[in-house]
C-alpha cells in the first residue's frame, strides 16, 4: 500500500526545464497530503481516482504554498474515505 512516493515534477519553457520535487503521503484513510516546492497558492490539482468499480471523486481541500491536502471519496458508499491509487496533475503559473 501506498506510505510515501516522491516525483521529480519537470515544466519545459522554451529550452529550460523548470523541476519541482514533489512528495505523496498517504495521511489517512482516503486523505492525502502532495508536498511540493511551488512556492505559491496560485495552483489548482486536479485529482483523477483509478477506480474499484464505483464512483469516486477526488477533491482538493485545502492547499498553502508548499501543502495540498487531498481527499478521494466513495460516491456509492456515502461518500466515505478510501484508499484507492490516483492520478494527480498541478496547475498554475511557474
């Protein structure tokens, strides 16, 4: 099960590539938090479940210059947490 991961996030601009490191945590039961060194709130993610069969929905609750905090619910059983493996994409100026 998923505990840690840590990415190399890279951005290309014309011929100089921009990277950020960037870290998963899993921090609680269907509650993740994407630690990064962006630097700004000005972001958005959006959060894509792979799902287990049912509706699941990733939702962006809450995010700082350097923290998103991250929720995947269950539609089909009272929107509860769970765990289940994602995409993610950042975006927002550089």
């Amino acid at each position: 099960s998923l505990k840690h991961q840590t990415w190399l996030v890279g951005n290309r601009i014309g011929n100089i590539l921009q990277s950020q490191l960037v870290f998963l945590n899993l921090y609680n039961e269907g509650e993740y938090l994407i630690l990064h060194s962006i630097g700004h709130t000005d972001y958005s993610i959006i959060i894509t479940p792979i799902g287990n069969g049912n509706l699941l929905v990733g939702q962006l609750a809450m995010q700082t210059i350097d923290t998103a905090w991250c929720f995947i619910r269950d539609v089909q059983r009272n929107c509860n947490l769970t765990n289940t493996p994602f995409t993610f994409a950042i975006i927002g100026r550089n």
